[in-house]
C-alpha cells in the first residue's frame, strides 16, 4: 500500500527510493533478508514488489529470503520460478547461491506469516548440516531472516542452528534481519553475526534506515552503510571484518 505509514515511514516509497540507488552501485547480485511484505504476504504484496524490484532484477541476480510478514505459497507464485540454485528442502524455500569467491546460503525460517517466531525445522536443519558435510572449504555466508538470540520472537532453533555451523569452519558469518538494527557480533569461536537494517521503518530513533554495500572476498568483507532515514550517523562509513580460519 503506498499510503501505509509506519513511524512516519511509508515502506513503499524508501523501497521506490532505494532500488536506483542499489542499481546505480552496479552490483553483481542483491539480497533482501526477508520480510517483502508489510504484513500478510497477500498476492497484490508481491505483484506491487515485483514492479518495484524489476529495475534490480533486470540487472543483477536478486535472491530472496522470507520473513514472518510473508507468505510462502503467494511468494513462491510470484518469484519462485526466477528463483536460481533452490534446494529441495521440504515445505522450504532454500537458495544456494555460488558467487565468486564465496558461497550464500539462503535459509527459511518462515513459521507461520504475521507470527514473530521463527523456525528452520528438523528437515531444513538435516539438509544444512548434509550440506555443509560435502560442500568444500569456499567461505560460505548464511542468511535467513531471523534474529539469532533467545528473545520470545526470535529464531526459535537458534541453538541446534549454532551446533550445526560449529563443526563447519568454511561458514564464516550469519547475516539476519528481523530486528530493524544495524549491528555486528562475533561468537567465541570467530563465527560472525551481522544484523542488516530495514529498508521500510525502524523501531527506534537510534537505527538507521537503508541498506548495505557488501564486499565480499575469500579472506572477509567489507560492509558500507547507507542510511537515507533514521539514524544516520554511520551512513557511508564501512566495518571490515576478517573470516575466520579453515576447518576445525
């Protein structure tokens, strides 16, 4: 809805603002963690994003990730078919992506649409860690769009997530959204946490609102902040991060 207003933000129009932006870097691919909808996921959701998207995809490869204001069967009618690297994971859109140097894994954590909670599920699990077990040493990223912490409306698997990647040293980070910040963490064991901001609104005046240059090389990534709305102190300053070592 172009009209829709959230804390004096309307989704539609820093949407409408932020694709010639991403457009005029003359990236090789784009990402969005989730949450295309507003709310509900509804069919006219799509149909208004794909014509918003259409700039972006009629020059890079753009991959998609659901979040909890989506809707699986309606996403899936609307941009499944131009969906590459899809895995077959049952009730589960996944995306592996081979870029370059390094390798995205596109989780989905879609429980129910307008619920918080997320969950990856046993059968998204056991394909990741069988996945992870063959792939080779190529850095590889995972995104999904769930927050990684023990909140009541976060991932709610997190855990056996975090077992699963801990005996995987190629995986290098996990980028996530869900939360409306701009942050970045670090486990004990070197693994990176990277929080995106939303493009749509944020949920207090100290979060910036835009999106992020990605980098990103076999050795780390260099991940640059532009903020059009909200906070915008960090807007065009860059956090460089190092990957950590090999395999354990």
């Amino acid at each position: 809805d172009p009209s829709d207003e959230y804390r004096g933000f309307r989704p539609h129009d820093n949407l409408k603002k932020t694709v010639p932006a991403v457009v005029s870097a003359e990236p090789e691919g784009v990402l969005i963690c989730g949450d295309l909808a507003r709310l509900l996921g509804q069919p006219a959701d799509y149909a208004q994003a794909k014509t918003l998207l259409e700039p972006l995809t009629s020059n890079a490869p753009l991959g998609l990730l659901l979040g909890n204001h989506d809707n699986r069967k309606s996403f899936l009618e609307a941009f499944g078919p131009a969906q590459q690297g899809v895995q077959k994971v049952q009730g589960r859109h996944v995306v592996v992506i081979e870029s370059g140097p390094v390798r995205l894994v596109l989780l989905d954590s879609l429980l129910e649409t307008n619920v918080t909670p997320g969950l990856l599920g046993k059968a998204q699990r056991t394909w990741l860690q069988t996945f992870l077990a063959k792939a080779d040493s190529r850095p590889t990223l995972i995104f999904v769009h769930h927050t990684l912490d023990d909140n009541d409306g976060s991932l709610t698997d997190v855990d056996r997530l975090f077992a699963i990647v801990r005996g995987h040293r190629q995986v290098k980070a996990i980028v996530y959204g869900h939360s409306h910040r701009y942050a970045f963490d670090k486990l004990d064991d070197g693994l990176h946490l990277i929080n995106l901001p939303a493009v749509g609104y944020n949920f207090n005046d100290g979060e910036p609102v835009g999106w992020v240059d990605s980098r990103l090389s076999a050795e780390g990534g260099d991940f640059t902040l532009h903020a059009f709305a909200g906070n915008r102190e960090r807007d065009g300053k860059t956090v460089s991060v190092s990957w950590r070592n090999g395999r354990p």
